[in-house]
C-alpha cells in the first residue's frame, strides 16, 4: 500500500502486447507531471510482465478478462483490489467494465475516449487538448483534462534488466559470429502478414549474404506460418516460435542487429528496446489509416517503415541501411 498523500494512478488496457507497450508513454508522461505518483497498470494475467517491465510502472495487477468476466470475478477483484480511492483512472479503449472498475474502486479522475454505454462515468470531459493521431499520443493526451498542458513526444520504452537464460546464452554467442537479424512475420490478423513465400525468399537471401535469421513469435499462429515455411523448403533458420517469455525476447531483440517485422507486438517491443527495426506495413480495408495510428515514429526510433513495394530487395535494401547506419557508430 503507499502513502495516503501519494497520487495514485490506474490505467486499465486488458488488451494484447503492442496496445500495452504503447501506454508506457503516457506513463511517463504522468511521472512528468506528477513526479511522486504512482502508477499502477491492469492486465490481462498473459501480459504482466510486459506492463511490470515498461518504464515508470510502479505495480500491476491482473484481471483476467475470460476466466473472471462474471459477477463473481468482478466482485472479487474489487475486493482484493489493493489501491482504492485512486486520484485518477484512464480506461483505454471503449471498455464499459474498465469505466464500472473505477467508478466502483472511487476514482476522483476517470478519463476515457470510450463511447460506449458507461461513458457518462467520465469524470473528465472525454477530450483532448490537442487532435492526436497516433495511438500512442491519443492514450499519453488522456492526461491533457488533468493537466492542462499538452503531452510530451516520449518514445515507449521497456527496461527487462539482465536476463542469463540458455535461449538468451545461445542468440549472443551466435551474435558474436554472425549478423543475426529477426524476423517477425505474421500477426493475429491474416491480412498483415507477410506472405510465407516472401519470408522464404528474405530468409534465403539473408543466408546466402552470410547473416543468421530467427524467427520470433508465438501461438498457433506463428507455429502455423513456422510449418508453412518449413513445408515450403525453408529450413535454415533459428525457430524461436513459442521458445521465449515477453524477458527472453526483449533479450533477445537487445542482441541481435535489427528485426523485420509486421505490425505487431514484437515491433513495437523492439522499438521499446532500441532495436532497429524494418516495419512492413500492409493495407487493409478495415484501417485505412493504419499507418497514422500504429506505424513508429522514425524520430523516436531506429525504425524504416515500409507500406509499399513490400518486396525482398527493398526490405533487404531497407535493412543494410540500419545496418550502415549502425556500423557508422
């Protein structure tokens, strides 16, 4: 428990990876503000250890969304909720139960861009100072009512500490011999993905110009594309898939020399750990204004993004210009 005095603030995202990732500038843009606060973030059980590692997080606590959805599960995690009377919570995303949580657990503050049936729970008008298009700065804005000032342009970042694990051992010795280079091509949505033809074109041209490719993700999708590519051929390659905690990859991004990658959690965990990153980009119908609301800010990060012309040799041609870059150093 803190001090009576201390300010404390929730933030409620029961969402996946890189929805988590992305408040951790909004995080640092409380601690700006309110140096002596504390901050306290609410996940999904599967995600703890990307919001307890992200900087400026000083607590999590978990509410899992499928298992304790019920008036059971809610009733308990009021009760053992241990920060009651909180001076502010930002409920990110249109999520009524998050609004009903705080109102319950006595929020001075409940600030929310949600519009849906519980948003006459905002104790702070809904709005921002400024117009933001990124998801990234619409989250940090929802601090803009309690401030009155406009955010700070923060780039995410995660902070795992030293993590001595065999699957963390084995990419940094081979990082010492070779130019090991991620590759993260699929996503939970079929119509971001890389095609696995292209993956296995990018996987063999990278071998054949001597660089160490592997690849990074987990669940049935990344296992699925991991043994579409294996069918296809393509075998010569590091198959982490499945083999990390959300540490490990962190680790692991830390050491190798740049990602390839989709839009999806393990870029913008690479951008939070300053690896760089080629993000490919594709198109669909359901975002038109995809790029605006999730591509990284390549004045924050050591990221080329690419929405068209997705081919291997402008990928590739893309990824020896970080590489360049990083050799100039």
């Amino acid at each position: 428990m803190s001090d009576k005095n201390e300010k404390i603030f929730l933030i409620f995202n029961t969402a996946c990876i890189g929805d988590i990732l992305i408040n951790d500038a909004l995080c640092q843009n409380i601690k700006h503000f309110y140096p002596d606060s504390k901050i306290v973030f609410i996940v999904n059980p599967a995600y703890k250890d990307v919001a307890l590692y992200m900087k400026d997080v000083d607590d999590v606590v978990c509410f899992d969304r499928k298992k304790d959805n019920t008036l059971k599960g809610w009733i308990k995690f009021l009760r053992t909720f241990p920060y009651k009377n909180p001076y502010a919570s930002f409920v990110i995303y249109a999520n009524d139960r998050n609004l009903i949580f705080s109102k319950l657990l006595g929020a001075k503050h409940i600030v929310s861009n949600a519009k849906g049936l519980m948003r006459f729970l905002h104790t702070s008008e809904p709005y921002r100072m400024n117009e933001y298009e990124h998801m990234k700065d619409i989250s940090s804005g929802l601090i803009e009512p309690l401030t009155g000032e406009s955010i700070k342009n923060l780039p995410i970042i995660y902070e795992a500490g030293n993590v001595d694990t065999p699957v963390v051992k084995r990419l940094e010795k081979l990082s010492a011999e070779y130019d090991v280079i991620g590759l993260c091509p699929f996503s939970n949505f079929v119509l971001k993905d890389m095609p696995v033809e292209l993956s296995v074109e990018i996987i063999e041209k990278m071998n054949s110009s001597g660089k160490k490719v592997v690849l990074l993700g987990a669940g049935s999708v990344a296992r699925s594309y991991s043994a579409n590519l294996k069918k296809s051929g393509c075998i010569d390659f590091i198959d982490l898939v499945d083999a990390t905690d959300f540490r490990e990859l962190a680790a692991i991004l830390k050491t190798i020399k740049a990602l390839i990658s989709v839009d999806t959690g393990t870029m913008h965990m690479a951008n939070a750990i300053g690896c760089p990153v080629v993000a490919v980009f594709y198109h669909y119908p359901s975002e038109k204004n995809v790029l605006k609301l999730w591509a990284p800010d390549s004045s924050l990060y050591d990221v080329i993004t690419i929405s068209e012309n997705q081919t291997p040799d402008n990928i590739l041609g893309n990824l020896k210009i970080l590489l360049d870059k990083r050799r100039v150093y």
